[in-house]
C-alpha cells in the first residue's frame, strides 16, 4: 500500500515508458541587447564579478556536455537575436557544434552588434523559424491518430531574455500561435535574465506575454526569472536537462527544489 501524502509527490508532464522518449534537436537563442554586458552575477564564492554574457555562454557549454553524456543522439543549434533572428550555428551533432561554438565565444557580440534602446524581440520570429522542423497545423489529437508518422525527435528552442523593462511582443497577427502551440513536438522555454524589478506592475506586465500562452499549454514550456543568482542559474539549466516528456510540472518545482536541499542537507550531516 502507497501511504505517500499527495501533497508530497512531485508529478511529471507525461510518462516514463521508453517508447515516449524522443530524440530532441534543442536551439539556444541569445538575445543580444545591452543588458548582456552588465556585470551583475557574483561568482559562486562570492568574490568576482561576472558579465552576464559570460555567464550565458558558459551555462550553455556545460549544457551541451551533460545533454549529450546523457543523450548522444542530441543535435544543437545556436540562434542571437539583436533586431532580428539570426542563425549562428545550424543543428548538428556535438563535436561539430562545440567547434563552431569556440568561435563564437571568441566573436560573441557578432558582427550585428548589440541592439539597444527601445528594442523589441518578437516572439513569432522564433516561431516562424521552429516550424521549419515541426507539422504546426497538426494537433495532440490528430499526430496521436496517425500512427508511425510522428515525429522521431523533439524540437527545443530555449530563449535567454535579456531586456528587464522590455516586454516581448508578437507582431504579426496573421500567425496562428494557438495553432502552432498544439503541436505536441514543439517546446518553447524562457530564462529571463533581468535586473532587479521595484513595481510589481512593471513585472506583471513584462511577463504577460509568457504567461498567457503556459495558461493555454502549460507543459509548453518553463520560464524562470533569474537576477543576478548564478546558482538559481545552474539549478534551472540543470531542470532543462530533462527531456520534456520526464519533465516535473512547473509548479512543483519549488517543491522539488526543497526536497533536494533536504537531501544534500541530509548527506552533509
């Protein structure tokens, strides 16, 4: 007999069966405004400044290393965003992508430059350019019916906000998000790197957006607000490792946070 209070239990999205479990093709998009310069990480002992560039470029290297130790088959891919959407590094398998990724590193700012001012990063950008990969006018409904058409990967875009007072927008009201959102192969995530936010009304509003569309789907994807905590940064990058079919359920992720607190707490006594 199962005596575990409900209360306790940490859910997941969807199942465990192997034959759920798909290969994922996961995009980092990095959006290049001026906010991305500013040093405002500490490092872990407390006793260096870090940019937040720097910060980024290095969650996402160690990223890479632990997605394809645990998932070989993985292919990444690298997008920035200043004014627009721009490709940086195509989907490909892990040693191509950490070489083209080391260049990058060494010209980060491109030669774009970094937007600044009242610069806008429209959503369906991202989503025009996810779609190349993806059957959007397909339903949950309808892929479950067709047998042996699905999709044999998972198509990740994981997005580094960096505009603080800046809401993101949606432009073209001729795109069918509500359709595309359906698709059960496409998953969008946010890390929102922001400074400190005084008005509650400004952070509602900044988040609106997000907000909105996890109402419609919420496994759709994660968003987490981080400012300036490098190590609430690595946790949330670690809970990305996941594939999103064995992901736990955004609200339970301050539970599952203090269960692991307890745990390691429990190991150093």
């Amino acid at each position: 007999m199962n005596n575990q209070n409900p209360e306790n239990e940490i859910r997941l999205y969807s199942t465990n069966r192997l034959e759920d479990i798909k290969n994922e093709k996961i995009a980092f998009v990095i959006d290049m405004y001026e906010e991305i310069t500013n040093e405002d990480f500490l490092s872990l002992n407390g006793d260096t400044k870090l940019k937040r560039a720097d910060v980024i470029t290095e969650e996402i290297l160690n990223f890479v290393k632990l997605k394809d130790f645990c998932s070989e088959k993985t292919e990444f891919a690298l997008y920035i965003y200043n004014t627009n959407l721009k490709k940086e590094i195509k989907f490909c398998e892990i040693s191509e992508f950490m070489m083209k990724y080391n260049d990058y590193k060494n010209n980060r700012y491109g030669k774009d430059g970094i937007a600044q001012g009242e610069s806008y990063l429209d959503l369906v950008e991202i989503f025009k350019e996810a779609e190349i990969y993806t059957n959007p006018m397909q339903s949950i409904e309808s892929y479950a019916k067709q047998k042996g058409k699905e999709n044999d990967f998972i198509i990740r875009f994981i997005l580094f906000y960096n505009r603080s007072e800046i809401p993101v927008v949606m432009s073209n009201n001729e795109y069918n998000i509500m359709t595309f959102m359906r698709n059960p192969y496409f998953i969008f995530d946010v890390i929102f790197l922001r400074r400190k936010i005084s008005n509650d009304d400004d952070k509602k509003k900044l988040l609106n957006t997000f907000n909105s569309l996890n109402n419609i789907r919420p496994q759709f994807f994660y968003i987490f607000e981080i400012s300036g905590s490098l190590q609430k940064f690595k946790f949330y990058m670690n809970l990305l490792l996941a594939n999103p079919n064995q992901r736990i359920k955004l609200s339970n992720i301050d539970k599952f946070h203090k269960k692991m607190e307890n745990l390691i707490n429990n190991f150093e006594q």
